[in-house]
C-alpha cells in the first residue's frame, strides 16, 4: 500500500544500504529519479544485479517482512494510496492511451560474478 506522504530519502546520496527495517512501512517508490538504473550489489562476494530502466517515472523497491527476497521495479503507474477513492483515470502516474494507440517500454537486468549462468535479461 502506498502512503500519501513523501520523505527525502537518498539526500544526495547513491548508495542505500538495504536492511528489513527500511520497509517497514511498505515500499520505497522512488520518484524523480536522477538515473537511468539501479544495481544490487552483495557485500559477500562479486555478485550484483543492475537494472537499466530509461524513462520510468517510477522506480520501486520492496520485500515482505523476513523474507529472503528483494524486489526492483520499474513503474509507470502507483498503487492505490490509503486514501484514494477517485476513477482510475485520476490515478496518480496513470497512463492514458487512446483507442488504437500503441505503448512500448522496456527494462534490462544484467547479473554480474555469477558463474555459468544467463548474464542478460529483458523484458
């Protein structure tokens, strides 16, 4: 669920360490993004994951609480914040087509260190 607030979060910074605590309010959505990708790095070995996502307004990154996964998402529209009781339309960062209008995007994940496995994916 996402809330109706905003919180400064990386402060000019590029590096978030990730720990449970930091969702336990829900997802980090992060808006007005300075770039074009993300990387998950491991500070245990060489292995990292970076994500390309050029021009998502969105960029998303959650987990439940223990569980032993993280998940990096390109977005172009939000999830229903608590409050919110208006069309779909009015969604905020909704994405309006007109009849037969067309709609491509699309996001790269490259994995790094890992040995004899697939090193590109897109979708």
């Amino acid at each position: 669920m996402i809330a109706d607030e905003t919180t400064p979060f990386l402060n000019d910074e590029n590096i978030v360490k990730l720990s449970h605590k930091l969702f336990e309010k829900g997802a980090l959505v992060l808006s007005s993004f300075e770039s074009d990708s993300a990387t998950l790095k491991s500070t245990k070995s060489s292995v990292s994951i970076r994500m390309n996502f050029a021009n998502f307004p969105f960029f998303g990154i959650w987990t439940k609480p223990d569980a032993p996964f993280i998940c990096l998402e390109p977005w172009y529209g939000l999830p229903d914040s608590p409050r919110f009781e208006g069309d779909l339309k009015d969604k905020k960062g909704i994405l309006t087509l007109a009849p037969s209008e067309q709609f491509e995007c699309a996001y790269e994940v490259v994995f790094s260190g890992l040995q004899n496995q697939l090193s590109t994916c897109r979708a």
